[in-house]
C-alpha cells in the first residue's frame, strides 16, 4: 500500500479554498478582493443550467467580487447566486470538481490535480505574473503556490548575523 500523496495536497488545499470562502461568507469581500474560482462542469453534482453547461462542456471559470449573493459553503460544496451576463443563476459546485483558486490582490492561487491517473512529473505548470498578465516561470511538480517573492538584495544569507551598529547614525 502506497500513500496518495497528490491527494492528501489537494485535500490540505481545498480545505484553504473552504475556509477562504467561509470567511467571505461571514466578512463578505475586502476593498477590490476577488476570486476566480475553475471548475469542471460535466461532473453530474454540479448544479448549473442547461445553457451554461452547453455553453461550457468541460470547464469554467466564475469571478466571485461584484455580482454574486446568497454564497454558502457546507463541507463538501458550495452553493452561490452569479450573474452570466447579466442572467441570475444559483450554482453548487461540489470542491471535488475544482481545478483551481485564485486570489488576484494576494496574488495567491492552487491548481487541484485529482482524479489524474498518475502523476506527470514531467508535465509544467506557468506561474503567472497576475499583477502583469504574463507568464514568468515553469513550475514542477503540479503543484503551483504564487506568492511574491522578496527581492535578492533584501534577502539575507541563513546564519548571518547583522550588527546593529551598521544602522546607526555616526555622529562626527
């Protein structure tokens, strides 16, 4: 018996997406805060109208920022009223259809892998400059976390000690 690693990651994961969109719940969404939320929709347990569906057969991406209500997250799905193109539709979408999370202000995101048949160690995944909207490096393994990086010159060696002298103002 081996351990299924990618899907103790992804579970770990889709418990940040339900805590996220519990708190959004209870707060409701912070200044410009959004969240652009992938999944796939010829999974049976999703809940999304015919015309959807056939407008979008494999995969969509919905924006939770200005035109949702009514969101509730239970322990496995999420339900929530979205505007397509101005149309009001309730959706539930169960977390284990979820491709990916994306927060734009944090510049944060998760790409989910279940349901694959063996893991591509091989395959890449593009980080995305989301403040730029470009592409600025190739991940591996299939696990891509965004964050912003510091940069080079305010990074400091491990172990290094700094005398505090340094930051002082010499007197003459």
């Amino acid at each position: 018996m081996s351990i299924d690693y990618q899907l103790l990651i992804d579970e770990a994961m889709l418990s940040i997406v339900r805590k996220v969109l519990i708190s959004t719940c209870e707060t409701g969404l912070i200044g410009e805060q959004s969240f652009y939320i992938s999944f796939k929709t010829d999974d049976p347990e999703v809940v999304l109208s015919r015309n959807m569906r056939n407008k979008y057969p494999k995969e969509i991406t919905i924006v939770l920022q200005y035109q949702f209500k009514d969101l509730r997250v239970s322990e496995d799905r999420f339900s929530v009223n979205i505007a397509f193109g101005g149309v009001p539709e309730t959706i539930v979408v169960p977390f284990s259809v979820l491709t990916s999370f994306i927060d734009p202000i944090a510049n944060f995101s998760l790409q989910f892998n279940r349901g694959k048949e063996s893991v591509d160690l091989e395959s890449e995944i593009f980080a995305i400059d989301l403040d730029n909207d470009k592409e600025i490096k190739r991940m591996k393994p299939k696990l891509a976390i965004k964050t912003k990086a510091l940069p080079t010159d305010k990074l400091q060696k491990a172990g290094e000690v700094i005398a505090i002298d340094k930051f002082r103002k010499k007197s003459k």
